[in-house]
C-alpha cells in the first residue's frame, strides 16, 4: 500500500487575457499578470497527482488545518473514503473549507491514480465514449465595440461560431452591471435563431435574479424559438419556483448551477421535478466523486445531466458517462483567444475539431498539459 507522504501548493504568476467585474462575470482585457496556484499529493511510490486551483481556494490555513491531517499516511487510491473524511470537515469549518478546494483535493487524487495506472481518468472511471460533441458558451454581454454589445454581435459571433464548426450555441446575456432584462434577452435571442436557423441547438443562461413572472414570460419566448434549455433566471434557493417554472413552459429548464449540497442539492430538485435537465459542476460541487453521483441519480430517473463548466475534470465525468449531450466550450467572445494556452500550460485539453467535437486526453490522468518548467521559474510562494 502506498500512503500519502506530501501534500504541497505553489502559488505562480502566469498572464490572463481577461477582467472580472464585479458581480463575476468575465469579460475580455489586455493581458496582465495573475497568481494561480497548483496542488500536488505525492504517495510513498513517488506518484504525484496535480491540480490547478486559486490560491484563494487553496489557503494554506485550509490545508494546514483540513487537508494534510486528512489524507497524511492514507492509502492514496482510496478516494471515495478521503472525499468523504475531508467532507465532514466542512461543518466545523464554518464555511472556510469549500467545495472547491474539496473537488481540488478530490480531482488532484484522481489524477495520481491515472497517472500511477497509465490511464486516463474518464477510462479508470469506466470509459463510456472517446468523443463528445461541444457547444460554445458566450461570456456576458457588454459594452465593447465589436464585442456583445448589441443583438447583431449575438447574431453576428453565432454565425462565426457554427463556421467554426459548432451545432450548438449557450448564450450569456446581458446581467449586472449591465444594463439588462427581459426584452433584452428575447431581441437577443431571436436575433440568433435568425442568424444560425432551427438545425443549430441554443440554450440560454440569463440573469439569475428575474422574479418568477418575468422568468414565465422570457421562458414562453423561448418556447417559440425552440430553444433546447433555459438555466438559471431565479434565485436556486427557491426550488419551489423552478417547480413552478417547469410545469409551465415547454423548454427544459436546466439546473440547478450554483446550489450548494453537493450531489445531495441535486436529488432534491429530482424529487421536486425542479428540472427537466438535471446540472452538476465538477469544480463547483465538490469534485468528481460527488459529480458521478449526480450523473447516476439523474440517470436512474431517466434524465440527462450535464456537465457545468470545462476543463479536464468535466471532460473526466463526461467521457466517463453516457448521460449529457454536450461539453461546455468557453467562455466565448469575439475578442478572446480560447484556443492558446496560457503560459502555464504546454496545451489546451479540448481541441475543437472540424465536426464540432472535443475527443477526450489520452495522456495519463486528468490529462493537462503542464508547463512545470514555468511555473518553476515563476513560483510566488510555497507552503
């Protein structure tokens, strides 16, 4: 048995081409220098698993406190009983201990055990498919010239993307602090379904904070266009109002996103018929563990579930399960680059091909392509 001797995060400086404002969405921006962080677990047969996290998620007062008594000394391939022991903790944290630096942990412990195995982590997980076929999630709109400042950029960026190869299109409408509302995410929506025509899949994520009848009445517009899901226009708090959302409109509603519970939150809002669509975040609700979880529950009542967000723990889930229809690509924008790497990474993990499809990393592990050389030479700090 090989037990966990190391658990280590270096902190680095790596160049973003992008701004957040302060409600957090991303938008694009001139490139500027940024920390982000990675989290190695080594095992006494020097296998080492990696996963990139904020610095901010990985607080070294977290992985002081939580992390290395946890996994110290444990067998490093028994993950389904470190994610639980970990989890735990999160009660008498008093909210210090989040599900993203448990999913960090969770994700960092998978790809130890592909790269000791030789596998990639979507087949140890069991290897459902190779391929899946990838949609283009906008970012927000905004004010910039030629950027998604108007419904002819929506219209304009929609027709670019299904050139690129693309068959379906998520759009991220105007929310705050953008002017916004409902008017403007119908005009923006109908402008697409013009511009790409009624074989291209649309989905749309609003603004999350629409009251139950301006959510009613921008779910009838999409009703018309035929739109293939609607995600998050009210508070997730309330299932009660996704409920009531749900049973009068024709599009499937999609969530929940940002509900906190975990894979838990998820079967309540089967159980509430909350969804037509059930969601789940590799990176958001606790790593792949609790994901799987969610995949299995959606599957046993006959619903899809798909995957929130991208990057190779989704692509993980994803290829490990028959269960969502899409990856999510992005975000998006006339002025973003996604397809070059940052500094720190040698490669980006989902290539778009021509046919609009992401073939799943055939490399060991999660499957990211890290520049160690870099983050060596631009290491901030340790601990």
């Amino acid at each position: 048995m090989a037990v966990i001797e190391r658990v280590g995060v270096t902190v680095f400086a790596t160049i973003t081409k992008s701004v957040v404002d302060g409600h957090g969405h991303r938008h694009p921006g001139p490139p500027r220098e940024v920390n982000e962080a990675l989290l190695e677990i080594t095992d006494s047969d020097g296998a080492t698993g990696y996963c990139l996290g904020a610095p901010e998620t990985l607080r070294e007062s977290m992985i002081n406190a939580h992390v290395r008594p946890v996994l110290t000394g444990q067998d490093s391939l028994e993950r389904e009983r470190l994610w639980h022991a970990l989890a735990r903790r999160q009660r008498g944290a008093h909210g210090h201990l989040t599900d993203r630096l448990l999913s960090t942990v969770d994700q960092a412990l998978w790809d130890l055990a592909g790269r000791k195995l030789g596998l990639p982590v979507w087949k140890l997980l069991g290897g459902a498919r190779a391929k899946i076929p990838a949609y283009a999630s906008t970012m927000c709109g905004d004010d910039l010239p030629g950027g998604l400042a108007t419904f002819d950029d929506y219209a304009a960026f929609a027709k670019e993307l299904v050139a690129r190869g693309y068959r379906g299109i998520k759009l991220h409408t105007w929310m705050p602090p953008m002017p916004h509302g409902v008017d403007l995410d119908i005009k923006a929506c109908q402008a697409v379904r013009e511009a790409v025509g009624p074989d291209i899949a649309l989905m749309l994520d609003s603004n999350h904070w629409y009251s139950r009848t301006e959510a009613l009445r921008l779910g009838r517009a999409l009703d018309e266009l035929d739109f293939a899901w609607y995600e998050e226009p009210m508070e997730e708090a309330s299932v009660q109002s996704y409920r009531w959302l749900a049973d009068q409109i024709a599009t499937p509603v999609l969530g929940p996103e940002t509900s906190w519970g975990k894979h838990m939150a998820r079967a309540e809002w089967v159980a509430a018929g909350a969804c037509d669509i059930l969601r789940v975040g590799v990176v958001g609700s606790g790593g792949i563990v609790p994901a799987l979880k969610a995949v299995h529950t959606a599957e046993s009542f006959n619903m899809g579930c798909e995957i929130h967000g991208n990057g190779s723990g989704a692509l993980a889930v994803i290829g490990a399960t028959l269960c969502g229809e899409w990856y999510e690509r992005g975000l998006l924008h006339p002025h973003s680059d996604y397809d070059t790497p940052p500094p720190h990474l040698r490669s980006i993990v989902d290539p778009l091909d021509e046919a609009g499809e992401v073939t799943l990393p055939s490399r060991p592990g999660l499957g990211d392509d890290l520049d160690v050389d870099h983050i060596a030479a631009h290491t901030v700090a340790t601990w």
